[in-house]
C-alpha cells in the first residue's frame, strides 16, 4: 500500500529548490542586498557632513515680513524655518527632528537691543546648536552694523536650559525607507520573473499534474522568498545600527517587530508580483507592469523625504499607495517607540491592499501560457 501523499513535504521541497534557485541569482542578490546597502551607506555618510538646521517659532512670536530679523533667519542658508503647531513642533524638538524652537519678541523699550531672542533645545543634537547660534549671531551683527551703524546689538540672545530629547538622524529616515523598497523590489519582480518562468518551462503544467496543491506551490515559493527577504532585512537592520546609529528605541523587541512588520509587507509585495505574473504574455512586458506598481511608490511613498515635501494636490496619492503605509510604520516602530498594537491604520490599510491584490492575483493566475 502506497504512503498517502504529503502536501507539507511537497511544499518544503519546492520551497529548497526555490531557496536554491534565489541564491543563484546574481540579480536577486544585488537588489536585494546590494541597491539598500549602496543608499544606506551614502546617506549614512552624507549624515556626518554639515546638517540642515530646522527651527520653529513660539506662535506669540513677531513673525511679520516686515521684521527684517524674522526674514534674514528663514533667509539663511543653513536655516529651514518649520511651521506646524505648536504641540507638533515641542514633539519634534524632543525627538531630534528640529534643532530648537525660537521665542522672538520686541523689546520693552524702543532703544537697542530691539528684540530678545530666546534658543530653546532639546538635549540631544547640541552639534547642530552650535550652528544655530553662530548663525544667529552672524545675523544680529550684520542688523546692528546695519541699523545706522549702531554699537549695541539688534537683538539680545540667549539660550534656554535644555529639554529632555534624542537625536533624529538622516539614517532614522533613510534605513526604513530602503528596507521597505528592497521588500517592494523583491516581491514584484521577483515573483514575476520566478512564476512567468515557470509557466514557461512548463514545469508549473507539470506540477498540476501531480498530486500537489496550487496552495502548496504558491506557499512554497512564497515561504523562499520570505526567508531570503527576511535575512536581507536582518543584514540591513544590523549594518544601519551597528554602522550608522539607526535608532531600535526598544532593542531587540524593536528589531523582531520590524521583522514582523517586514514579513507582512513582503506578502503584500508578492500579491503585486503574482498579478504582473499572470498577467504578463511575455517575458518583455513583466519590467513595464513591475515598474508602473514599484516606481511611483519608489518617488512618492517617502522612501527619501517625507510626504509633506509634495504639493498638497499630490499627498492624497502619496497616502493611497501600500509602501508609505509600511515606511511609516516601520519608522514609528523604531524611532517614535511604537509597537505593532499602536500601527493598527497602517497594518489595516496594508492588509486591505494584500486582500484585494490577491483577490486579483488568483483571478490571473494561470498554469500555462
């Protein structure tokens, strides 16, 4: 009598040889690993050169355009004046995000100095305040040099004790942002060009001619390249903290979360890769297909600069799309200290994506061409 025919084994065998053929490829290994790794370290060395000073203003700040002090600090080259509320800006400050909040008031008296100007900072980032205050006080002798040739100083300055806060480093925002694309790359792509040439050689027609199950194929592929992503996240994750500082605030509890959360991402990303798959004739038009689902989200979900960077017509777009869903997840979970209990939007919007595509996906799916 003969053994009753294994689905597990089965899926654990196409999941070798799929895990083998991966490996192999050239390709795969540079766009998984090698494209993440080159922007990590570029940007993980742009971020030691001379940073972008970001300040806010109090909101009883003198902020009119006629306040030439007021239009000389967001004239500077060094200085991005920051407008957001006020609860938003003590957050950011706190958080590295912004170097300090500046109080700017008119003197009691009408003689010099003509307005005091406070430097309120958080603790961390002290690098950056040093600019900041060079930079003020460059601008205060050129106003007081400026004001018929006055001796005493425009403006009285001072810095504030500072508050409670970290730093927020351009890795903080790169390291996610690139991970989340190298999951994107992988699961469209990959996916596409692996299923296409399946079908092509025949084999998946000779899969359905033996005793195991479509799900058992698709769980098998899909289970190779989660393993293989997901050891690209753990290199990734480890060369950005060990190498750049990226922030894990919980440590290793951080770390197995955006594992977690990379996991799931990549499972969506294959959806899109099962489509372009299925619906692909050739093998020519699976690059067009693959690169109309991952070069808007490359542009346009914050892989480089945040969405607020668009036109306001354009960040409607930019939050429909499933990878700015990931990237802001996985940057909550690693910088802000959230855990994956607090991203229920993000995790709920990127499960709604993965149900539809794969709704599709098994639509399209076909065993030849």
């Amino acid at each position: 009598m003969s053994a009753e025919y294994s689905q597990r084994k089965a899926m654990l065998a196409v999941t070798r040889a799929s895990l083998t053929a991966i490996l192999r490829s050239p390709s795969a290994v540079i766009f998984s690993f090698g494209f993440p790794l080159i922007f990590i370290f570029v940007f993980g060395f742009m971020s030691e050169g001379k940073p972008t000073i970001q300040v806010g203003f109090t909101d009883d700040s003198d902020t009119v355009a006629t306040n030439m002090l007021y239009r000389l600090i967001c004239d500077h080259e060094f200085i991005r004046v920051v407008k957001k509320e006020q609860a938003v800006l003590w957050k950011d400050m706190q958080k590295g995000r912004i170097t300090a909040i500046l109080s700017l008031r008119p003197a009691a008296d009408s003689g010099f100095p003509r307005y005091n100007l406070e430097i309120v900072h958080a603790s961390a980032g002290n690098d950056k305040i040093g600019l900041l205050q060079t930079a003020l006080r460059d601008i205060n002798y050129l106003l007081s040099q400026q004001d018929k040739g006055a001796v005493p100083l425009y403006a009285s300055i001072k810095t504030a004790p500072p508050v409670p806060g970290r730093i927020y480093r351009t890795i903080d925002f790169i390291l996610p942002g690139q991970l989340g694309f190298s999951l994107l790359s992988a699961g469209v792509f990959g996916v596409a060009f692996v299923f296409f040439n399946l079908r092509q050689t025949m084999v998946l027609k000779r899969f359905f001619a033996t005793p195991i199950s479509r799900t058992a194929i698709l769980m098998g592929e899909g289970l190779a390249r989660m393993l293989f992503q997901l050891s690209t996240a753990v290199v990734i994750l480890l060369i950005g903290y060990f190498a750049f500082g990226f922030t894990l605030v919980n440590g290793w509890v951080t770390f197995l979360e955006l594992l977690a959360l990379s996991a799931l991402g990549l499972m969506v990303f294959m959806g899109f890769g099962f489509v372009v798959s299925g619906l692909a004739r050739n093998e020519s038009m699976i690059p067009p297909f693959a690169n109309m689902i991952t070069l808007p989200q490359f542009l346009l979900a914050g892989t480089f600069f945040s969405i607020e960077s668009f036109p306001s017509w354009l960040q409607p777009l930019c939050r429909f799309l499933p990878l700015t869903h990931l990237n802001n997840a996985m940057r909550n979970i690693a910088f802000e200290g959230s855990h994956l209990t607090d991203c229920t939007q993000e995790l709920g919007i990127l499960l709604i994506w993965g149900l539809v595509i794969y709704m599709i996906a098994v639509k399209v799916f076909k065993w030849e061409n």
